[in-house]
C-alpha cells in the first residue's frame, strides 16, 4: 500500500477541521471583539458629558459658541 502525503490525507476533511482557516479568522475576531469593548467603555464613561466650551448640542450635532461681533 503506497504511502500518502499529509496533503493528499487532509484533501478530503471540512474547512473547519484544518488549522489554518481559524487562525486566519483569529485576528479580524479579536479585532472586532477590542472594537466593541472599546465602544461600550466609551458610552459609559463620557455618553452623558457636558459640553463645557458653551456650544450647543442639538441631537448628535455640536455646533460651537457663537462669537461677538466687533
């Protein structure tokens, strides 16, 4: 019985049985996962922050101060 290469033996499993497909998916996942973390935290800690420079917030739009006119 001849011999076969590990190519020939892997030619014939599913795309999730090799290894190389979820390592290739590991780094858009763990990006995706910092992403999300990154949004919440970011909701949490300034999404009721007051604007301190005396512009005006009319919905998700910050229009500056109006300036005197000389």
């Amino acid at each position: 019985m001849p011999s076969m290469t590990r190519e020939e033996l892997s030619e014939g499993r599913p795309w999730w049985r090799h290894r190389w497909p979820w390592l290739l998916l590991l780094g858009p996942a763990v990006a995706i996962v910092g992403c999300a973390i990154t949004i919440v935290l970011a909701f949490q800690s300034y999404g009721d922050q007051e604007i301190q420079d005396g512009g005006a917030r009319q919905g998700l739009v910050v229009t500056p101060p109006a300036q005197a006119v000389r």
